[in-house]
C-alpha cells in the first residue's frame, strides 16, 4: 500500500524506501501518523488495515518521545 503513495508529495511515507534504509525522527512519525490514519480510513483489505494500525501505533510511539527515530529497513 506504500508503494502507492506519491514520493513526490509533502508527505513522509511515500519516502520509505522498500530497498533501502529510512529513518525518521520523532516529528517525521508525526506527519506519518497522520498519513497511517487517512490511509486507514480508505482502506477496504482487512490485512492491509490491520498492518497500517500496527504501523500508526509504531509511529505514535516514535512521535511521543522527543530524541528518538523510527527505522524503516529496506531489502
């Protein structure tokens, strides 16, 4: 479902890169926070919506802890 968003937006999650590392710090977690829940609202897929939950709780983690960052790691 990542992979469908526009890299070229002002979102975040269109930035993880399935190949390589991301990493995002706690106030990138916060703008992809937002991005998860939108994106579960127009979910339909049942795994799809399930791992975007566990990906908005991972983010909203990262979010309330000022100094940390969330590492995505690709291939």
């Amino acid at each position: 479902m990542l992979s469908t968003l526009d890299r070229h937006g002002s979102g975040k999650l269109g930035w993880v890169d399935p190949y390589g590392d991301t990493l995002f710090n706690e106030q990138e977690a916060q703008v992809a926070r937002q991005e998860v829940v939108t994106l579960i609202r127009g979910c339909n897929d049942d795994q799809q919506k399930a791992a975007l939950l566990d990906l908005a709780g991972i983010l909203e983690a990262c979010a309330a802890t000022p100094g940390s960052y969330l590492w995505f790691m690709g291939d």
